[in-house]
C-alpha cells in the first residue's frame, strides 16, 4: 500500500508542475503513474481480498484515483492545446482548479489511505499480541519440559545406583 500511496502523490505533484511551468517533463511521474498504479491496486486488492473493511478503502481509493485522473487528464490535455489562454483550460482552472476539486479528491484520497494504515496497524497489532502469546507459551512448554527431563534424569539416575548398588551387595554376599 505504502508503494500505491506514494505513485498516487507522486502523479499529484508532478500534475502540479506541469500546470505551472507546461513543462512535459514534468508529467513522466504522472505517465509512469498511469501505469504502475493500476497495477498497484490490482496486487494490493488481491493482498487484502480476505479483509472486506480494506477491500472496500481500496476500492474507494481505486475509484477517487479514477475520479481524480479523469479530472488531471482534462486540465493537462487543456493545459498543453494553448497554454493559459486557452478557453477550454481558463474554463477547467475556474470551475474546478480554483474550486480545489483536485485537492478535495487528494484529500479524500489521503484519508483512505489513513484509514487503510490504522486497519493495518491494527491487524499488526493483533499478529503481534499472538506472537508474544506463542513465544511466552513455548518459554512455558520449554521450561515444563526441561524439569520433566531433569526429574526423569534423576529417576533413572537413582534406579540404575539403586539396581547397581543391590547387584553388588548380592555379589558380595555371594563371595562371603
């Protein structure tokens, strides 16, 4: 997810420096964008198909990521017809750059995936308490079975001295 979230901000920034300079060397993070993040939320649905709670935030993010290059598209083919004169992008940069509806998306976005990292931390969490709960158990068996062997060892210990020590008392009485 770490991986998604970063391509996702990185094709946001580089949108942005397009914008302001009409630079194109700008949108390669943005093109690269375009085809690694779809692959992204393809690998990361697939890693959390068994939790429904982050498959429907990925699907959320999946959507607004939609959402938002549908929206990046618009003002970057706008943006390079003419530059700021064109009416197309003055009509795009009124109605929706200047209303923040990329930032909003961003924002919705950011929190999705705020709410994904929680879920984790949470499973984390519980996959951690459980692995404590396994060592400290093992310490326990190890211990239980480290006395048991010890007893067992002097057990066996004192019947074979006990064995021994009769077999010569008969031998001795045998040679008196």
């Amino acid at each position: 997810a770490d991986d998604l979230n970063r391509s996702i901000v990185s094709m946001q920034g580089s949108l942005r420096g397009y914008l302001l300079t009409q630079d194109s060397t700008f949108l390669e993070e943005y093109t690269k964008g375009l085809k690694n993040v779809p692959f992204l939320l393809h690998t990361v649905k697939d890693l959390v198909s068994q939790n429904p709670k982050q498959l429907k935030v990925i699907k959320a993010i999946d959507s607004l990521h939609i959402l938002w290059v549908n929206y990046a598209s618009g003002l970057i083919e706008a943006r390079s017809e003419s530059g700021m004169s064109n009416q197309r992008y003055i009509s795009l940069f009124e109605g929706q750059l200047k209303k923040q509806v990329g930032k909003k998306i961003n924002q919705q976005i950011a929190i999705n995936f705020g709410v994904l990292d929680k879920s984790e931390y949470e499973i984390r969490n519980i996959h951690s308490n459980n692995l404590k709960t396994a060592i400290k158990n093992t310490h326990i068996f190890s211990l239980v079975f480290i006395a048991l062997t010890i007893m067992i060892g002097l057990a066996t210990t004192f019947y074979i001295v006990s064995v021994i020590s009769t077999r010569i008392k008969q031998m001795v009485n045998v040679a008196d």
